[in-house]
C-alpha cells in the first residue's frame, strides 16, 4: 500500500491496488547487495530526477 500511495503521491493520479500491482516499476536493486547498482541515479551534476505530480507518468 505504501508504494500505491507513493506512486499516487508522485503522479498526481489516483492509483487503484490493480494498477500499481501490474505496475512494470522496478523500486529495488536488481542484486540486494552493500555495492548494488541503484534503480534510479543522479545527473552529471549529482542531481536525481524528481517526481512532478501531474507530468509524471505512472508505469
């Protein structure tokens, strides 16, 4: 339930338990490791991309 409403938070949307249980997101490294490769990274300029209700698209 916490990722629904995260992924509602981030969308603007509102996300139903179907939905974000056929969602494609993956939230989790793909190797749970201490040197694991995160799903999301920052820019060049060390900046991560950040979630705008409205514009983000839910997956």
């Amino acid at each position: 339930m916490a990722i629904m409403m995260t992924r509602a938070g981030y969308t603007g949307q509102v996300i139903t338990w179907e939905q974000a249980m056929a969602s494609n997101r993956v939230l989790a490294p793909k190797r749970l490791a201490p040197d694991a490769d995160p799903p999301t990274k920052p820019d060049s300029q060390g900046n991560y991309p950040m979630p705008i209700p409205g514009i983000t698209r839910f997956e």
